[in-house]
C-alpha cells in the first residue's frame, strides 16, 4: 500500500504542482484587494485542506485523462453555481452570482475526488450486479432529498431544468459501481468543503445550515456527472477542434475516460 502510494508521486506531479501555484498566485493577484475587504477567512483548516487537494492532484496525474476532466468540472462548475447563486440557493459573501474565482476550485476538488475514487475502487468489491441496489438507492434519494431542498425555486425554469438533469442521469446508469464509489468519494471531501464554506461564510445557503448535509453529497454527485460527460466532450472536440482552429492529439482523443 505504501509503495503503491508513493509510486504515484513522479516528475509529472512536479509539473502539476507548478501549474497550481501559478493558478493560485495569479487568483490571489488579480482578486486579493476584493477578498481582503471582504475578509476573507484564511486558517489552520483552510490551509489542510488545499493542502490536502493539492497533494491529491500531485499524485499520479494522467494529463490525457485529466485535462478532460477538468475542463467539463469547470464548465460544470460554472453551471452550478449560475444555477444556485441566481436562483438564491446560496449567496457568496463577495455577493458575485456567482464569484469568478470560485470556479478554479470546480476542477482542482473534482481531481481530487478523482484521486479519492481510485483509492476506494482499490477496496470495493468487484461486479456490477452487487452494486445496483445500492445505486438504485443512492442517487434516488439524493435527487429527492436535492429536490427537497430546492423546493422553493422549483417554480424557475433553471430549477426545473436542473432537477431534470438529475433524474436523467439517474435513470441512465450503467456502472453502478464507479457511479457509487464516486459518489461516496465526492461527498467525503465535501463534507470538508462544505463544513469550511458554511462556517466561514464564504458562502451561506437559504436554510443557514452549517452545511446542509445534502450539499456535501451533491459534490459526489456533481463528480458522477462530470465523469459521464467527459465521453461526450472526447467525442465533439474532432468537430469542434477544426472549427476553432485547435490541433489535437489521437492520444487525447481517443484514451479511454473510466477514473
């Protein structure tokens, strides 16, 4: 086990590392006044758990799987936080619907709980068949228990729309497995993410709770998602790469996307 942690660290992992601190840096540049007046809240917990995620994504990164990954978790970061800071779900201190800044943590915690997953599939029992009534209660009872909380925004399109999503991507599910084991890996960290955020007042939902238990979950959930669409993204970027004049590899485009 050791070894096998150990081993994932490598040269790679040095050049994640560099592209982190120049992401982080130039955040802290460009919005440091706006969250200094805001005073924002950096501590002991803060600091472990970027710490935490950043060792996360240090460890055996895959750039043909993971750039994929991280560019629909920001999408789908962006997504997300349009929906719940319009529809009042949730507000950021920065009072921003929603705050640019908070969208590079989409991909780094998504990587991180890419990381978590590959560490719990190690230990999860094998076959598809074991895993379907655990799915089948799983994602059922979050999208309930989601529905329930953003009940008072269903009347909006976006709402709607969103809650929509969720029940598709519930019903067209075809690796319980990696569907659950994601799930539980995502809520794991979230329940950090969220205890941190609530708080701290970095953000606040409509129900004050310090968090609502259904927002860590959403964090797995959000991950299965992401997994699942990053096939689509592999199988549009042919199309659209050459009408946005990009040049991509068959390496990238091709590579199987499973975590």
């Amino acid at each position: 086990m050791n070894r096998w942690l150990t081993n994932g660290y490598n040269r790679r992992s040095l050049v994640v590392l560099a592209v982190l601190f120049t992401a982080f840096a130039a955040v802290g540049t460009i919005w440091w006044k706006l969250l200094y007046l805001n005073r924002f809240v950096v501590d002991g917990w803060f600091v472990a758990i970027w710490l935490f995620m950043i060792a996360m994504l240090c460890w055996d990164p895959q750039p043909a799987k993971d750039l994929p990954l991280a560019l629909v978790a920001m999408a789908g970061g962006l997504t997300i936080e349009w929906w719940g800071t319009h529809t009042g779900l949730w507000v950021y201190f920065t009072r921003e619907r929603p705050p640019l800044w908070i969208l590079v943590a989409w991909p780094v915690s998504t990587l991180a709980i890419d990381r978590i997953y590959r560490a719990l599939d190690r230990f999860a029992p094998r076959g598809e068949p074991r895993w379907r009534l655990p799915y089948w209660i799983a994602l059922p009872v979050f999208v309930a228990t989601m529905t329930r909380f953003a009940w008072p925004t269903m009347g909006s399109p976006i709402t709607q729309g969103m809650i929509g999503l969720m029940v598709v991507v519930t019903i067209s599910g075809r690796t319980p497995r990696r569907d659950v084991v994601l799930l539980v890996a995502g809520s794991l960290l979230g329940v950090f993410l969220e205890t941190w955020g609530t708080s701290h007042y970095c953000w606040t939902y409509y129900t004050r709770e310090v968090p609502p238990p259904v927002t860590a979950c959403a964090h797995g959930f959000a991950s299965v998602v992401f997994v699942r669409v990053v096939p689509l993204l592999r199988w549009a970027l042919p199309f659209i790469a050459p009408r946005a004049g990009l040049t991509l590899s068959g390496k990238l485009t091709r590579r199987s996307v499973s975590p």
